[in-house]
C-alpha cells in the first residue's frame, strides 16, 4: 500500500483520543482531593522540573479543576478525545476531508512551535517537536497531492 504512513497517523491520533478519555477518568477519580498536590507529587517521584512550560500547564489545569471546573474540564477533553478518534478514523480509511483537516491542523502548531523555539533556541525537544511535525505536515502535503484528479471518497 503507497499510503501506509496515514495508518500510523491515525494511530497516533487514536492514541491522543485515549489519553484524553485517561485523563478525563482519572480526574473524576481524584475529584475532591487536591489535583495540584497530587501532580506535583508525581512529577517529584518522576523527576520532572517543576519549572518547565509543560509542567507548568499542567499545575495550572489541576488548579483550575481543583476550583470546580471538572464539568468544563470533561466537556472539552471529552470534544478533544471525539476529534481525535473521528481524526483516526478518517486518516485510517483515507478519506479526504480528514487528511485536509490534519494538514491544516498541522500547520497551526508550526508558529506555536517556532514561538516556544524562539523562547528557549537550546532547548533541543522544541527542535524535535518542531521537525517532526514538519515531517508529518510534508508528508500530508505529499498526500494531498495524490491523484488530483481522482474524486474525493464518501462515507455513505
């Protein structure tokens, strides 16, 4: 098969779909203790810098679930795990309209990367996360460029 690389797409976005379902389920578990203390915890036994960017997001969405926005917290991760896994769907099955909404998704991240690259030049994973989204996004362009002519599928 010439398209295998969309299979490995959609595999990883099924896998983002089933992080955020994790995530979701494992802050409803934890609801009512205290999510900051926990994360820190975690990220301690972890050996995780407390200071990094990510770390930080983290800290900061468990205190803003922690003060009782857990409803708004599942909706979103929820509308985030059901894109992820329509993603997967459509990318695995290659349907058009799902490799277009990646290669534009894709491109989105590009500044924000270049941005967090900017912030840090030495900081190697933001080189790493960058080339490899440039990767996939060349890679979805090349799809794209498949058979122009040949009309799109449709799911019936």
């Amino acid at each position: 098969m010439k398209f295998e690389g969309l299979h490995a797409l959609a595999l990883m976005e099924g896998i983002k779909g089933v992080i955020a379902l994790t995530l979701v389920l494992l802050v409803y578990f934890l609801s009512g203790q205290d999510l900051h203390a926990i994360a820190l915890e975690r990220m301690r036994a972890l050996a995780i810098s407390e200071q990094s960017h990510y770390a930080q997001w983290l800290l900061m969405l468990a205190d803003k679930v922690s003060q009782g926005r857990f409803p708004m917290f599942t909706s979103l991760a929820l509308l985030y795990a059901s894109l992820r896994f329509v993603m997967a769907y459509g990318l695995w099955f290659h349907l058009r309209w799902t490799e277009w909404f990646a290669f534009l998704s894709g491109c989105l991240y590009i500044p924000v990367e270049l941005y967090a690259i900017y912030q840090d030049v030495a900081k190697l994973s933001n080189w790493m996360i960058l080339l490899f989204n440039l990767i996939v996004v060349s890679y979805l362009f090349w799809v794209l460029q498949r058979d122009k002519s040949k009309p799109a599928r449709h799911v019936v």
